[in-house]
C-alpha cells in the first residue's frame, strides 16, 4: 500500500510576511497543495498551521498511510495532537 507524504515549511518574504506551503513529495519533488502568506513579526502560529493542513486533508483519499515532514520548530505539542488525530 502506498502512502502519501506531506511536506509543511515556512519561508520569510520580508520582515513582516511568511508564506507557510504544504507540499505532496513525489519521487523527491514537492507539489505545493496550499499556501498562505501571513502577516507576522516571527513565525506562523499553529492556528495557521492547523487551517492550511486541515484544507489539505479534506482533499486527499481516505486510508492511505499520512506521514507529514516537518522543520524541528514545527514539532509543537498542538501540531502532534492534529497528527495524532
């Protein structure tokens, strides 16, 4: 059974915006799926996160294994309780 590997990074556009991009990684190529570009002074927050990878999930197939790569700053508490769920 194949699976699906999901790829979340965050790029700074200049001192006041970040885009954060999930990606598909296929064959070692990343495919943004969805973007947003947020105002912030620093990071996005996991409520951004959460909104990007939640309208990611709602088009991918159902019951195929999920693994989602990630920078260690996005190892958040929130960000593994979604994983989990």
């Amino acid at each position: 059974m194949y699976g699906i590997n999901l790829q979340i990074d965050e790029h700074k556009l200049s001192s006041s915006r970040a885009a954060l991009i999930v990606s598909i990684l296929i064959e070692n190529k990343m495919f943004p799926l969805a973007w947003s570009i947020e105002q912030t002074g620093g990071h996005c927050h996991f409520e951004t996160q959460e909104k990007l990878l939640d309208r990611v999930y709602d088009i991918l197939p159902e019951n195929l294994p999920l693994t989602l790569k990630a920078d260690r700053f996005y190892g958040t508490k929130s960000l593994v309780a979604w994983c989990q769920d």
